[in-house]
C-alpha cells in the first residue's frame, strides 16, 4: 500500500532541459524588457502545459548560480527538442537550452 509520502515508481519518456542565458551579466534580478516579455511567454507556456500534463517540474535555482530546468514527458526525443525550441524563452533568444533524456528515479506521489 503506497501513502501520500511514499515514493512511486517513475514514468518513462522523460526529458529534462535546462538553460544558460545568452546575454553575458544576465541577472533575473535585472532583466531587459524583452527578457521579462520572453519571462512571462515562458512561464505561461509551462503552465499550459503542466496543467495539460506534459511538464513534471520547472523552476530555477534561487542563488543566481544552480541551474533552471524542465523536466516534461513527450513521445519521443524529437517531439520534446521541439516543445523545448519552443519555449518563449529559447524561442526568443534570451535562453540556450540542452535537451537530455531523463528518468525520474523516484518520485513523491501527490498529496
């Protein structure tokens, strides 16, 4: 029997991308407003998509140095390259992003 803190067992078809800006000095502290434009694309993108089940997690590390990334479910490896370039944020030129397939050893199953 599997509680609501019990880890579950992981999905496949797993990919997880994460950014690097392509502006030198970039700070989201300080953003130009093309990049808080390209910002709010990206985070709406993500919404539509978590709320159509496609995104397991997105967020960005807090201190400035860590990582952002999205980890997403899709078909195939061509199939998340293409929800990646279409991120507002790559799509628009404020964010590189690397695409890796992932496996989601554990996972905390939903309250």
């Amino acid at each position: 029997m599997t509680t609501a803190n019990d880890p579950v067992e992981a999905e496949t078809n797993q990919y997880v991308y994460h950014f690097a800006p392509v502006r030198d000095g970039f700070d989201p502290e300080s953003m130009t407003p093309q990049e808080v434009a390209a910002a709010e694309h990206h985070y709406a993108y993500l919404k539509a998509a978590t709320e159509r089940g496609q995104v397991l997690l997105a967020g960005r590390s807090l201190d400035g140095d860590g990582p952002a990334l999205v980890i997403i479910e899709a078909e195939s490896a061509d199939a998340a390259r293409g929800f990646m370039e279409n991120d507002p944020f790559v799509a628009e030129g404020v964010m590189r992003a690397s695409l890796h397939p992932f496996r989601a050893a554990l996972v905390r199953a939903a309250d």
